[in-house]
C-alpha cells in the first residue's frame, strides 16, 4: 500500500526499498524478518515461485515484475543504471533478496544483524548495477 502511495505522489522512479520501509515505519531490513519460521517462507516461495500459483496471484505477478522492470528501464534511461538487458537486473536483484532471505531463515546469517548486511549487500549490489557515469566511476 505504501509503494502505491509513493507511485501516485512521486511517480516510479521514487518507489525505493528503503522509502517504502521507512513510510511503513519499519527497517529496510524488516521483510527479510517477516517470516520468522522457515515454514512461514517455505509457504509464500512455493505460492510465488511453484507451478500451481493461481490466476489472481499469476496477475499480481506479472503485474508487479512489469513495474520492477519498468522502474529500471526508467533508470537506464536516466543513466543511474547500466545499459543491461532490464530483465536480467530484475532477476539478479530478485535472487539476491531471495538468497538472502533464505539464509536469514536457515539460520546461515544471524538475523540479529539483518539490518547491518542487508544494508551492505544492497549498497553493494547498487554499486555494480549502478551505470559508472552516476558513480563517478571511469
């Protein structure tokens, strides 16, 4: 509900991660921690990712991956973000939130520092994803 807001007030290229959480009240770190237990995880990547999603959450899908991609070609075209093909960026920021979720859950990383890494690994992720020109990179 807070991303939609922030659409309709600020247009796509405002809808970040981190603004959408703090307007939630929350850290940025807070969905990783939403699924406390591994079943609760194991429940919403088999509805997301297994072959039986059903039509409504197939749309929904569709729907948000198209608003993912579209926020990065916006980007692109901005020269924030590497001349890449969009749906290759979506799908590495994709697996990285969703590996990275799966550790904190398997107890691989210590969720008491879940704030701290996920800040890291986003800042990182955003350094190669970023185009050199925006970074000041050469």
């Amino acid at each position: 509900m807070h991303a939609v807001r922030l659409l309709d007030e600020a247009g796509a290229e405002a809808v970040t991660f981190r603004e959408v959480a703090r307007r939630a009240g929350v850290s940025p770190g807070a969905p990783f921690r939403h699924f406390p237990h591994p079943h609760r995880f194991a429940l919403l990547r088999g509805a997301l990712f297994g072959a039986e999603r059903t039509p409504a959450l197939e749309e929904g899908h569709r729907a948000f991956t198209w608003s993912v991609i579209e926020l990065i070609v916006a980007g692109q075209q901005r020269a924030e973000l590497r001349q890449a093909d969009p749906e290759l960026i979506r799908i590495a920021a994709q697996s990285l939130s969703y590996g990275l979720s799966q550790m904190f859950v398997d107890d691989y990383l210590d969720a008491s520092r879940a704030d701290t890494l996920i800040n890291q690994v986003v800042d990182l992720f955003g350094l190669g994803s970023s185009h050199p020109v925006a970074t000041g990179a050469t």
